[in-house]
C-alpha cells in the first residue's frame, strides 16, 4: 500500500461514491462497487486498514447460516477468497482446515441435521463423521457425551490483514482510490440529494454515501443526522502455548471444532490453539460513543470471566488443562439487537446507505460488499436481504432497548434459536392500552416492529414468571403450546375468535389526486367506488413483489390503506420513489389507530349486535367492502376482509377506544363462543386457505406469476416498475409457489426454510411457511418449487429436522377451497 498520506495533499473533488471506513468489510464494498463498474468511488478512513475491530479478529470463515440467503452469501464470500488471492497476487491466508461441529443434546443434533439437509440443497460437503473418524481428523478431542458430529471441509480461517489489503488492492487496480488517515468530520446533503464529505484534506461532493464505520458507526450516523441502535462490547479470545501434541502431528493441521453446547469456539493456531468465548457476564464498552483515538489498541483481559466457557474446553480437549497461555485478546466488537447487519438505504436520507454491526465479518464480507455494490448501482440486490435490512428497526429501538438486546445476544451467541421464539430482553418496547387486559387473559406476547402481540392465550394453570409473564417452551418439535393454538383455530372455525391486528401499517392518503398518486405506485388499480377495496401488490426495482396492500375508498380522494407492519419503515423507500403531489397527504397511522379481526361463522351475529344500525347481510355488506360506522360511541373502520380465510371483518378504533371495544366485542359475542385468539393461530388458519405473506411468500426475489400475485397487476395503466415486470412477463417463470401436505411421524412440522427434494434426492424448492392446520387435521407447507414439481399430486420430499418427510402437493386449499364461507 502506498506510504502514510500527506495530510496536506488534497483530496479529488468528486466521487460517484464515497465509503466511509477502512475495515474489512469497507474495502469489500469498494472492491465491489469498481468491479461492477463504478471505478469513480472512493474509500476514506480516519486511521489505518484494518483500525478497529478488524485486526485482532479470530477470522473464522463458514458457509452455512439459519438463513438460506446469507448461506449463499457465506459460500460466496469463501469461494471469493481464492479468486481475490489470485486476481491481486496478495495473501488473504485462507487455512482451509475444516469446520468439525459436535452435538451433546437431541436439539443440538437436530439443528446440525437441519444444517446438513440445507448443505444438500446447496449443493456443498457438509457429511457426518463417526466417533473414529473424528478422532482420526482431531486426536485431541475427547468423544465422551458427544452424540454427533459433522464436517464441513471447506471453511477455516484468513489473515485478516492480508483479506483486508487484497479487497483494497483489487478496488485500486480497477481504478478506485483508498485514502488513510483522513477522517470525515460531515457529511451534508445537497439539495438534489448528493452529499458533501468534508475532510481535513478538504471536500469530496459524492453522490451517494456509505456508512462502514464499524466501532465508529454511531458517530458517522450521527454525522447524517440519523440513530442506528449499536453497542459496543468486550470480546475475549485466548491463544496458547505450543501444545507438544499438535507438534508431534508435524504439517497435519487439525479441523477447528464448534462446541456450541460447551459454548466457546477452538481452531488450530501455530502449533497451540486459539479459544474463544461468549461469556454470560458480557461487558459494554464506550457505551456513549467509540474514542475518536482508539485504533489498533486492546482492552484489559479478565480471564476470570470466560473461565467457565474455557473449562469447557478443557473437558473436550483434556490436553488444554495443562497448557499455558501464550497470549489473551480482548478487543471491542460492536453488535445490533439481533446480531446481525444494518444493512441498505437509510429510509429517511436520500443516496445514503449503511452497513454497520457486522459480528462473523470473515463469513460475510464479500456478500456484504456484492450485496450492496448491486443495491447502489442497480436499485436493488438481487437476493431477498431484509433479515438485514436496517429498516427493521425503527425509532422504538432506543439506547435502552440495544443495550439489553445486544448483552442476551452476546450471552446467547452460542444458543439455539429455535422456530417461533421470543426474547425477552427489552421488552415490552412498545404497548397498546389493551396490553394489561390481554396479559391478565393469558396472552403470551410476541414482538413485531417494537409492538407487542398475543401470540397465544394460556389458561390459569399454565407457569408465569415473577412478573407474571406467560413462560413458553421452544424446541424443533411441537411444543405444549401447540395444543393451546389448536383451541383458538378450532373454537374461531367453530364460532368466533377475536385476533388483535394493531401490528398492521395503517396509512391515510387523502387530497386532489390521491388516487392518481396510489394508482402510479400500485400494481393494481385502486378503488373508484365509495367503500369498495382492493389488494394490490407493490413491485419491487426488479419487478418482484415489495409488498402487498389492502386499500380501501373512503371518500372523494380519501384513502385507507393497510400493509406488513414490520415493513414500515421498509416501505418508505418506495412510497418515496413515486413524486407525491403537493396536494396530497400521506399518513402513517399505526400509532394512533388499533385493530381487531372477528372471524369465523358467528362473526355477522356478533357484530349486527355490536352496531344493531347497520345491516351486515350479505347482500347489504359484500366481501371486500368497507365501512364507517359507530359502535358503543366510538368511530369506527370495519373491512370486510379476513386473513383467516372464513366471514370476518376487520374493525379499525382509536387508540384510546381500544379497550372499551375489545371488552365490548367479547361480552356481545360470549354466549356465541367468542374469545381472544393470537397470531400463532393465525398463522395456521392462514396456511389452512394457502395464503401467502409478505416477508415469506411474497418477496423481491421472486416474481408475480410466480407467486400467484399476477393476477391482481394491472399492466393498463403506469406504476412504479411497470416495466420490470413487464420484462419478466416474457420469461417463464421459475418456481411456482405450492401448498403441501407433509407426513410428520417425528411430530414436528416445517416452519420455513427447510429444502425440498424430488423422489430421487434433487432439490427441487424450499419451504417458506410450515405449521400444522389444526381444524383440517394435517401439517401443511408453503414452498417454492420447480416448475415440473409443481403439479398437484406430485410427490416430494420435506427436510423437517433435517429428515425426508413426504409431501403431496395439494389441488387446492384443505379448507374453504371454493371460498363460499369467505363470501357468502
């Protein structure tokens, strides 16, 4: 690399882009950029490469993830390292020794089955080893309690440095510029959306920002005028002394081992071994901010506090206990809530992105940096990335929230996350009115964009913690919890069940061309008639589906319309991306409304006693209708529209009237069996018709026609990338979204993400929603899958705990197929 940087010379003038942070990751997203044809960009750090918390990394690389995306990005990342060692003539240091990863429990083995069925679909070594064979590829490793083990062959560990050094050399040999020792002092946007980086080497006016600052992610955000919810804490790994053992096994070099029961982590490091810890008594550090001076400096150690995690390691390597430490590290990472990126556009800023909170760096840095060089130069990645997207979290995400979220996932980092589990760290961060009334009927809670939800409902009987929280059970097979869903499903098909949706994002549009406005942004062409709705897909820069609406006419251009919650703030890109007319308002009002949906046969009954003026027959009150009307006093919004699948509506109030009507909808409807019913039985009602959601069937990722969707796009009229999809409308499509039936001897049930095979073991699609329909009486499961897979009656099969489960794909919904209880 070139000398350190004369602080006097000045800097070019203008760059398409500006990266802010020299790490390991910063350099990838420049490399990135230049290779996909933007060689106008520019990369800025305040130090030196590698500043921060790159250095002192233990640069393990893997490839598989819980997520099938990021394992893509994971194997592409690894694969990368060989060709960018090649393309740049510098070392990235890939030891290529293999992952071993050991199970001592039943759930732990089932996850490393899991793990070895996605393998499979990916089509990468992920095979199971005896105890032998183990011991023959790590003969310091003790077997005892083990119940298995698996090998992944193809990952190791890099040279931070050297990875970092050969991101930054290839984006230079394309023609980007790195610039050390030139810290950004602001960033101000111009009036046209571009920005000005202000340096002491003087001014770079870019076009578009990004924020990869790592350690010092929170002070750069603050520049740009915005929050990301990041936290600062300790990390400790040890490297010992040479360990004769390892030295009498010459040039072989032994597999790292994962123990994730025993809760640290081991590779082979000289002719010792690194260890490292997640320790439960986690520490913060600079938790108001990193020190502008901080660099390539470590914090004290205290062995002390990973001991625990270490005589763990003992018990599986014996040879550790008498062993000396050659050196310890603690250095700073800097973690999100949930452990993963904040990923993308900041959806208030124009032209600026972030990519901060990165924890396994060395897995993922070259799927960050593709990811993202293709959002910046083509509007959009081409895989589906909002389990990292930043837009994920919003404002509700405060320094309290982070700073409990960030210490369970640094406790827990080892833990299993199981299907349907809830954290309690932080919590509740956001409550409605009715939150005390649901928890005192039983409600166990779960968290959506901040907001608490009843999942399920427990009766007396069931345990609660000190605070008087509903405990829950999680694992891979069906938990005691599931019976109590299978109430809810069955008492709602049966009577009714009223299900709490204030979760949902609620916007009024109204104004002089509200209509022409929603009509250029949505896919389908909105209601013309007073109290008629429509759904109606958003498209995505690809011409995948971003979204999915309910719309609904109030009045003369005044609209209702009803989306994703958790896409909130998400959505706001494209709301933004269709010129609103001066004339027209557009209002988020999820915070000031709540709803309910009463569904099932005795919903009509129930609500012509809630609001004996109204005339809910059929003819007077269709489906796809809407209404405002007055219950008890309270104005109200009621859609005739239910996600259950059977007659119910969808009640819109006032906040502060919440209360009062859910207590009011339960004592009108109590002799006709009325009660409270969560999500998780909404879930299996949804599944039981076949309907997808958005986040899980509907994504950017996949097209209209195949996702059944195109049907509702209206290709009359202009909308936001009309011509994406009319450009996919030419080409066949790939998938084809099916509903399965699944066999589940082990008593469990899909849950999304598990592969799907053919007779022969080719893979041939993937889950995205699984549960069990509780009033049809089978396991069902959304998926993907081939097009010559797709037919109905086509037999396949399911990986559920990583095990073959046949499936038949279904003609149509196990219940309601014709819609008539829906309708009528």
């Amino acid at each position: 690399m070139d000398e350190k940087n004369n602080a006097a010379t000045p800097l070019k003038p203008t760059a398409q882009a500006v990266v802010i942070g020299g790490g390991l990751v910063g350099c990838s997203i420049l490399y990135h950029l230049a290779k996909l044809g933007w060689t106008d960009v520019m990369l800025l750090e305040r130090s030196e490469l590698t500043s921060g918390s790159t250095w002192h990394a233990a640069a393990s690389v893997h490839g598989l993830h819980d997520n099938s995306n990021i394992s893509k990005l994971q194997y592409y990342t690894m694969k990368l390292y060989e060709e960018l060692e090649e393309e740049t003539g510098q070392s990235v240091g890939f030891q290529k020794n293999g992952y071993i990863y050991v199970a001592q429990t039943e759930d732990r083995e089932h996850q490393l089955r899991i793990q070895a069925a996605k393998a499979k679909a990916f089509g990468v070594v992920f095979n199971e080893l005896s105890m032998e064979e183990l011991k023959e590829m790590n003969p310091l490793i003790n077997t005892e309690g083990l119940r298995c083990a698996f090998f992944e062959p193809d990952s190791g560990y890099v040279d931070p440095s050297g990875v970092t050094y050969a991101y930054a050399l290839g984006a230079r040999k394309r023609g980007a510029q790195v610039h050390r020792f030139t810290p950004v002092t602001e960033t101000v946007q111009r009036e046209d959306g571009s920005w000005d980086v202000v340096t002491p080497r003087g001014t770079v006016h870019a076009q578009v920002v990004i924020n990869v600052a790592g350690l010092w992610g929170r002070e750069v955000a603050g520049l740009g005028g915005y929050e990301l919810p990041l936290m600062t804490m300790e990390h400790q790994y040890m490297v010992t002394e040479t360990m004769p053992e390892i030295e009498a096994l010459g040039d072989k070099r032994i597999p790292a081992v994962s123990d994730w029961d025993g809760e640290y982590y081991m590779r082979q490091e000289g002719k010792g071994l690194l260890v490292g810890a997640y320790e439960k008594d986690g520490r913060y550090w600079a938790e108001k901010g990193t020190p502008l001076d901080f660099g390539h400096e470590l914090l004290p150690d205290d062995l002390d506090r990973i001991m625990p995690n270490i005589m763990n390691a003992m018990t599986r390597i014996p040879d550790l206990e008498h062993t000396g430490i050659k050196k310890m590290i603690n250095g700073p990472m800097i973690w999100t809530p949930d452990a993963a990126a904040l990923y993308g556009p900041v959806p208030e800023l124009e032209n600026y992105y972030c990519c901060n909170g990165i924890i396994p760096g060395f897995s993922q840095s070259g799927g960050l940096g593709l990811m993202l060089a293709q959002w910046v130069i083509h509007g959009e990645p081409e895989l589906d990335m909002f389990v990292w997207d930043v837009a994920r979290f919003g404002s509700w995400a405060d320094r309290e929230f982070t700073k409990a979220r960030t210490l369970d996932r640094y406790a827990h980092r080892f833990k299993i996350h199981y299907p349907y589990e809830e954290r309690a760290a932080g919590r509740p961060a956001r409550v409605r009115p009715l939150y005390e009334r649901q928890k005192a009927l039983g409600a166990a809670f779960g968290l959506n964009y901040g907001w608490e939800h009843p999942l399920w409902f427990a009766d007396e009987s069931w345990p609660r913690d000190e605070q008087g929280n509903v405990v829950e059970t999680y694992g891979f097979r069906r938990q005691p919890w599931h019976e109590k869903v299978g109430e809810e499903c069955k008492a709602l098909r049966a009577s009714a069940g009223l299900i709490d949706i204030s979760n949902f994002a609620k916007y009024e549009i109204k104004g002089a061309g509200a209509a022409d406005w929603l009509n250029a942004m949505m896919a389908n062409r909105v209601p013309t008639v007073d109290g008629r709705s429509c759904l109606t897909p958003l498209l995505s820069k690809r011409g995948g589906v971003a979204g999915d609406f309910t719309i609904t006419k109030l009045g003369d251009d005044h609209f209702m319309m009803f989306g994703s919650g958790m896409a909130e703030r998400y959505h706001q890109r494209y709301f933004k991306a269709v010129p609103r007319p001066d004339t027209v308002s557009f209002e988020s009002r999820t915070d000031a409304l709540c709803g309910f949906n009463l569904a099932g046969p005795n919903a009509r009954e129930i609500m012509s006693r809630l609001a004996p003026q109204e005339d809910f027959s059929n003819e007077a009150f269709r489906f796809m209708r809407s209404r405002r009307m007055t219950i008890a006093g309270c104005d109200v919004l009621v859609l005739r529209v239910s996600f259950t699948g059977d007659l119910g509506y969808e009640i819109y109030m006032k906040e502060e009237d919440q209360v009062k009507l859910y207590d009011l909808i339960l004592e009108s409807g109590g002799d006709l069996g009325v009660r409270p019913v969560g999500s998780r039985a909404l879930l299996s009602l949804r599944m039981e018709k076949g309907y997808g959601s958005w986040g899980r069937e509907y994504s950017t990722e996949y097209w209209p026609h195949e996702s059944g969707l195109d049907g509702l796009i209206k290709m009359d009229k202009e909308f936001l990338n009309r011509d994406s999809f009319a450009e996919l409308q030419g080409r066949e499509a790939r998938y084809r979204l099916v509903l399965m039936s699944v066999e589940t001897p082990h008593d469990a049930d899909a849950v999304g993400g598990e592969p799907i095979f053919d007779s022969k073991g080719n893979h041939v699609g993937r889950v995205t929603s699984g549960g069990y329909g509780h009033s049809v009486g089978m396991s069902l499961a959304l998926g993907y899958v081939n097009l010559d897979q797709s037919k109905p009656g086509t037999e396949l099969d399911v990986a559920v705990l990583g095990l073959p489960h046949k499936a038949t794909v279904l003609e149509k919904p196990p219940f309601d197929a014709e819609g008539k209880r829906l309708r009528s």
